[in-house]
C-alpha cells in the first residue's frame, strides 16, 4: 500500500499545497459566509480552461487564449474582482442569486466549449478533476502562487479579520474596507483559478468548505480554527491518498469523504463537550 | 464648548434621492446629543454624514482636525459567528494605532483590560464574544471604541432589544461615562422615552423634518406633536419624562389635538 501511494507521492506534494492554502482561506470563505462564491469562482476557473481548450482547438487562440492556466487566471479573477466590489449586490436581485447565476452559467458554458473543442477532455475532468497527475513542476508552480498569497494573509491577518467580522466599525477606524475585501477575494481567485488545473471544482470546493467547518467546531479561538482546518485538509488529503491508490478509486471524491468524515467526527466532539 | 462637528446647510441623500436638507447645526466638545427618530427616518444617514462615511450633496460637514471617533455598532451588525474572545473584540479598537501588519502588544492589551474594567467587565476577558448576555456584549463594543481613545462615542441603537434592566444599565453606563470622562456622546434610537431621560440635546428625525435643541426645548407636546403629526401628551413621572401618543376617542382623527 505504501509503494502505490509513493508511487504518486508527487500529486501528493501537490495535493497537499492546494489543501493548505485552500483551507486557510476557506476559514473566511466560512465565516463570511461565501461558501457559494468559491464555487462559483471554482466553476469560472473550470469556464476559462474550457475557452482556451475551445479557442486553442479551433485554431483561433492567440498569445495566451490557448493556454488554459492563464484563460483560468483571466477569467476567474474577474470573477473575483465582480464579487469582491459587490457586483449584483446593489440592485433588485439578492446577491446570492447572482452568484447562482454565475455558477450555473459558468458551468453550463465550460461544459459547451468542451463538447465543440477539438483538443477536450471528458467535461467531468473539470468536476472532478485529476490530481494524480500533478508533477513536481506543477507543485512548484502551486507553491509560488500559494506561499505569497499565504504570506499576505499572514502579514494582514489582523485587517482581514476586522473587515470580514464588523466592517462599519473598521470604515470609522479609516479602513479601505472595499480595498481589503477585494485583495480578499482576488487572493481566493488566484488560488482557486491554479488549484481547479488538477483538483477540479469538487475538491477546491471541499477544501474551502469543510476544513474550515472542522476548525470551528473543535477550535474556541481564531488560531485554533485555522489549525484544525489545515490539519483536518492535510490529514484528509493523505488518508484520501491511502485509500485511493490502492483501491483504485477515483482520489477527489476519496479526499471529499474523508473531509466528511472529519468533520461529523468534530461534530460528534464538539457534542460531547456541550 | 468649540464645535467638533458642524454642518453647515447640508442636504443628505443617495445619488438623486434626497432624505434630509436644510441641516444646520454642531456637535461642540463635552455634548450629550440623542439622535432620534422612528426607524427609516435618516438617523442613519446623519450618523453616516458625521463620521465622514457619506459625502453631503450639498453644503458642508466641517470636522475639528484630529478628530476621532468611538463607534459601537449595533449588536446585529456584528457577526457571532467569529470565534472571538472578548479581549480580541477590545483589541480592535486599537488596529489602527498599532498599525498595518504589525500585531498587538502587551501596551495594548493593557489598555485592552483597563477599556473592559471601565466598563465593569474585566473578568469576561477571555470568554467568547457569542456566549455573552446582550448587555455584556454591548459593554464589550462600549470598550472596544473606548480603547481607541476617542473624542467622540457614537453609539447606533445600544438598546435594541434590549430587556428593560440590561437597557437602564447600558443607558446608566453611557452616561455615566459621558459625566465621569466629559466625553461627547451622540447616541442613535429608534426609542424617545428612553434616550430623553438620559441626553442633554435631542436631534429628533422624522418624516424628513429635522429639528434639534435642548431636552428642554424637544421635550414638548405642541414640538412633538408637529414632528410626529399625531398627538403627543408629554408627562413627568419622579422627574423622568414620558412621551405618550393621546388614545383616539370616537370619532377623533390621528393628527387632531
């Protein structure tokens, strides 16, 4: 069992960045309640990477149109920047429901341009994604655009945190809360336009969602939370590995589980401490 | 008294709506001002226009250089979901002094504990935001925008739902605060009855009128009466002032006193 897994030890490194950075953000994605802008901005990074396949099999792609990271990038921090200046949040319509709209229609155009491009994959590949075939290359370029976008939650902690918990206190005090929140959801974009090449919006979606939920049920304070989220993800991506490999079952799903799993478990903690 | 705050003919809106005009008035050093009116009415937007967050549309909104307000929000704006201990709460009251990327030290926890035990709280340090009682958690936002030493307490709705004792504890601390430290307070309510009893100027918004004077000068049945176009009977109970809309008899209509 343990040579399978070495085996793809190198999608595991790879795995593992995404779990870290995707968890650490996903405490706020949790807290503030954007549990669906994640997925939305999972399912554009999916759109972008089907419009460069699209472009790149038609002959048409110039420059970096065919190239699907950067039509990922392009798409997905656009999305980000919407969300993150409060697009669709003014008008008539809940700003939920124009997140759904950006979901749906995001998924339902990237699964198009896939089925007319000539150079595509099967469309679950975007669902599910393909860790396993995550390189040593791919895990260098997850942790350049990982570790600074860590840093920068690292450095601004403490500013991040008072715009996402009370933001009129924060605009008297003279905080740019528009600025903060939109380096916000652009550092979610990056990470998630990078992590949805190989993890697919299932898993990117898990990573921000349930480590987080695992952290705030077992911890009682912010550094608490953000610990037991990234080792609720590394500890669900490992075993998710263990089982999968060897068993020849499709690894994303196997992580989502597990992720489950931990989290009923913190549930069933937090219950037995009252 | 010099004036921390002065509108001068200010109009207040939203792009083209306009909610309030004609507002000519200041909030000097050492002022105990209530800011009431039913909700809708554009509290808000005045509250919004002092402390710098709404640009007039016209007029002017002069500020004394230095200024610095102590916000408490109301209770519902913040979110419990943080799983904050309530000297993390303090704490922010302070981020902006400490600084962009640099963390709080033991000066500003400090401070942080003394905020908490002017407020009469300090063995609630390290409890969880969540787990408190409506009234401590509202002494703990009190003590959050009192670490930040501010001029001016701006306080939005402090007793919104609200028993009546946590409210008269809030009320008695408010203003206990205001005559101990001769802080400038401008309190927003929704509630008449409750804040008269306690400022020293009313600022009453209703139905886009806007007046302010003395409690004195507010506190009367044919002022009342006007704002609030029904009839208003205004009574003295051991010298606390209560506020009464007259019951309609048969035949009578709102409006008519």
């Amino acid at each position: 069992m343990f040579d399978a897994v070495m085996l793809f030890r190198e999608a595991l490194y790879g795995a593992l960045v995404i779990a870290v950075a995707c968890s650490v953000l996903g405490v706020y994605v949790v807290l503030r309640r954007i549990v669906f802008v994640g997925a939305a901005l999972a399912q554009l990074s999916s759109a972008g990477i089907a419009l460069a396949m699209f472009l790149s099999g038609a002959g048409v792609a110039a420059g970096l149109t065919g190239h699907p990271v950067a039509m990922a990038l392009v798409v997905t921090l656009a999305g980000a920047l919407f969300f993150g200046m409060e697009g669709g949040s003014r008008g008539p319509v809940p700003p939920d429901a124009t997140i759904g709209v950006a979901y749906a229609v995001a998924a339902a155009v990237g699964i198009l341009l896939i089925a007319k491009a000539r150079t595509g994959e099967a469309h679950d590949i975007f669902l599910q994604g393909n860790i396993l075939s995550i390189t040593l290359k791919d895990t260098l370029v997850l942790l350049a655009v990982s570790v600074p976008v860590l840093l920068v939650h690292l450095l601004f902690y403490k500013e991040f945190l008072f715009v996402s918990f009370d933001r009129e206190t924060a605009r008297t005090l003279g905080y740019r809360v528009g600025g903060w929140n939109l380096l916000l959801y652009l550092t979610l974009g990056l990470v998630i336009a990078f992590a949805m090449q190989f993890a697919g919006v299932m898993l990117v979606f898990n990573f921000l969602v349930l480590p987080a939920v695992t952290g705030l049920l077992l911890a009682r304070g912010m550094a608490g939370v953000f610990f037991w989220s990234v080792t609720s993800a590394v500890v669900a991506a490992v075993i998710g590995f263990v089982l999968s490999v060897p068993f020849d079952l499709p690894t994303g799903p196997a992580i989502i589980v597990v992720s489950g799993v931990l989290a009923l478990l913190a549930w069933g903690v937090r219950r037995l401490r009252g | 008294m010099s004036g921390l705050v002065t509108f001068s003919g200010v109009t207040l809106g939203y792009g083209r709506r306009t909610v309030l005009s004609g507002l000519t008035f200041a909030v000097s050093e050492g002022d105990f001002l209530g800011l009431v009116g039913p909700n809708g009415a554009g509290k808000t937007t005045v509250l919004r226009a002092i402390l710098g967050s709404l640009a007039p549309l016209e007029g002017t909104v002069a500020r004394a250089p230095g200024l610095r307000f102590g916000y408490v929000p109301q209770r519902d704006q913040v979110d419990y979901n943080f799983p904050l201990k309530v000297l993390d709460v303090v704490l922010m009251g302070r981020y902006d002094r400490i600084g962009l990327a640099r963390r709080p030290g033991k000066d500003d926890r400090d401070r942080a504990m003394a905020a908490l035990e002017h407020v009469g709280i300090p063995e609630l340090a390290g409890r969880q935001l969540k787990d408190l009682s409506g009234g401590q958690k509202q002494r703990t936002l009190i003590a959050r925008a009192l670490v930040g030493e501010p001029n001016v307490l701006v306080l939005d709705e402090p007793t919104n739902g609200m028993d009546l004792v946590s409210t008269t504890q809030i009320l008695g601390l408010v203003r206990e605060l205001h005559e101990r430290d001769r802080l400038t307070v401008i309190m927003v309510s929704h509630a008449l009855n409750e804040v008269a009893n306690y400022v020293e100027r009313i600022a009453l918004v209703v139905g886009g009128g806007f007046r302010i004077g003395s409690v004195d000068e507010i506190m009367t049945e044919t002022v009342l009466s006007e704002m609030y176009g029904i009839p208003v009977e205004v009574d003295s109970f051991n010298g606390h002032r209560i506020v009464l809309a007259r019951r309609f008899g048969a035949g009578e209509e709102a409006g008519r006193v």
